[in-house]
C-alpha cells in the first residue's frame, strides 16, 4: 500500500509554470535588441519601393490620376523579395528565441526535447503572414496615392518632375498620414509660407510619421513572431508528449503606455488552443503591442 502511494506520487503530473509575469520582461528585451536592425531594413524597403517608379509610371498617373496595376505588380515584386531577405530572417530568429527559451524552462531540473524551428507549422505561419503584409504594403501604397492625386494640393500639376518629387515624398506612409501632410502643406501655403520653406516644413513631418511606422511595422512584426514562437512551443512539447492541459495568460507590459485595449486583456486565462476574447490566439492585440503570454501546463 505504501510502496503504489509514492508509485502514485512519483507519477502524478506536476504543473510548472514555463512563463509568467515574472518573465515579461524577456519580450520587451528581445524587442529592445532586435527592433533597431529589422528598422534599418525596413527603410530599405521604402527605398526599393520609391526606385520601382518609373518616368512611364509618373506619366500614366499625371494623365490618369490613379496607380496602374502594373506599378502595384512591381511593388509586390519588391515586397516579396524584401520579405524573403530580410524580414523571414527576422522571424525565424524572434520564433527561435522564443521556442528555445520555453524549452529550456521545461528541461529544468530534466531533459527533454529540442524546438522544432523549421516545423511545418512555422513555415507555414510565415508564408501566411507575408501574405498578408505583402498585400497591405502594396496595395496600401496604391490607395494612399489615389487618395493623395484626389487632394487639392495635387490638383492642377502639369509637370512630371513636380508630380514625381510629391509623390515619392509620401512613398511609406498611411492613408491617413499622408492626407495629413497634405492638409499640412495647403496650410503653411494658405498662411504665405514661401514654397522652399514649405517643402522643409512638410519633409520634416513626413518623415517624422514615416519613422514612426517604420518602427511601428518592426515591433509588430517581431512581436507576433516571438509570441507565435512560444504558442508553437507549447504545441511541440504536446505532441511529443511532454505536457498536457496548457494554460495561457495575457500579460501586459504594466506600465504608462498600455492601451485600454491590452489592459482589459490582462490576466485573461484560456487554454492553449483558444482565443481570447479579442479574438486572438495570442498577442499581438494590435499594432505596436508589447503584450506577451504567460504559459503554465502538466509535466508528463
């Protein structure tokens, strides 16, 4: 009797907790080191997009007042090649990062498996996410200067040149952003602000909102990664048979800049497969997110 009580002891499932809020600190730190060089690429980017325009392209648009499908074609080409040089790398790396970590707290006090970092899964995840971000920086692009060539500030240039030099200065920026450098322009031109000192003052603003979204794309896109890498974990170590009934928990970072968004998420538990009530299976809840999980299950 004894001796199948401690059998029953010795087998009974331990739960242990791989991540929690002690830990969230470890995104914000990989965010931190791998945000500056996934920036830099993606101000190449731009730089690739700006050089896809063609004379051809600037005089179809002047004539036509819209973005040929031609133009968004080759757009889609840079995209596709910018993603598959630089940003899968970046992937890889934030979804490695992550899934070794977890594995690594599963192996305290034993051993146990390696992460899986060319699983079907991952690459499979990767392909749908440059998908989808391949088809909103191109056809965003488009969108933004069809709605830049209906602006007022567009209306009435005859030149290519002018037209070229407006345009590739709103190349990167959101619909939004860019009619409201526009509107910034028709402002200081309504105040008298001679034409040298206006194109300064707009450049300025473009550029600030555009090194905002380049930082904005580059957190966004690593933090999906690295949480998608510790999801991914966690569904490795169940199918080798290393864990069972998992939990997880959204984790804010708690601090000044949480959105109300995020903060009403915190501390929300599910399991592994299930979304929360955001309807996400894991962050991020939005652009810019620094939320993370933390993640608890039983050891077999």
């Amino acid at each position: 009797m004894i001796y199948e009580l401690i059998e029953q002891k010795i087998r009974r499932p331990e739960r242990i907790i791989l991540t929690g809020r002690s830990h969230r600190g470890e995104l914000l730190s990989y965010l931190q080191n791998a945000e500056p060089a996934l920036v830099k690429k993606v101000n190449i980017l731009w730089k690739a997009i700006k050089k896809a325009v063609t004379d051809k392209d600037i005089e179809y648009i002047r004539q036509t007042g819209s973005v040929q499908q031609g133009l968004i074609d080759a757009w889609c080409i840079v995209v596709t090649e910018w993603a598959e040089a630089a940003l899968e790398p970046a992937w890889k790396r934030a979804i490695g990062s992550a899934g070794n970590s977890m594995f690594e707290a599963l192996r305290r006090p034993r051993k146990a498996a390696e992460f899986n970092s060319v699983h079907s899964n991952i690459l499979k995840w990767m392909a749908e996410r440059g998908g989808i971000l391949i088809r909103e920086l191109t056809e965003g692009q488009a969108k933004t200067i069809n709605a830049l060539l209906r602006h007022q500030v567009f209306q009435g240039i005859t030149s290519n040149y002018q037209l070229s030099r407006m345009l590739l200065s709103f190349i990167g920026l959101l619909q939004k952003e860019a009619i409201a450098v526009a509107n910034y322009r028709m402002e200081l031109i309504s105040q008298g602000v001679t034409l040298k000192k206006t194109d300064g003052l707009v450049e300025i603003y473009a550029r600030s909102l555009l090194k905002n979204r380049v930082k904005r794309i580059a957190r966004t896109e690593l933090c999906s990664a690295y949480n998608f890498g510790q999801w991914e974990s966690l569904r490795q170590m169940r199918e080798s048979g290393l864990v069972d009934e998992i939990e997880k928990e959204w984790l804010t970072a708690d601090d000044e800049r949480t959105c109300p968004v995020c903060a009403g998420l915190d501390g929300e538990k599910v399991g592994h497969d299930e979304q929360f009530s955001c309807g996400q299976m894991h962050p991020p809840a939005h652009v810019q997110c620094r939320c993370s999980l933390g993640y608890s299950a039983l050891r077999r």
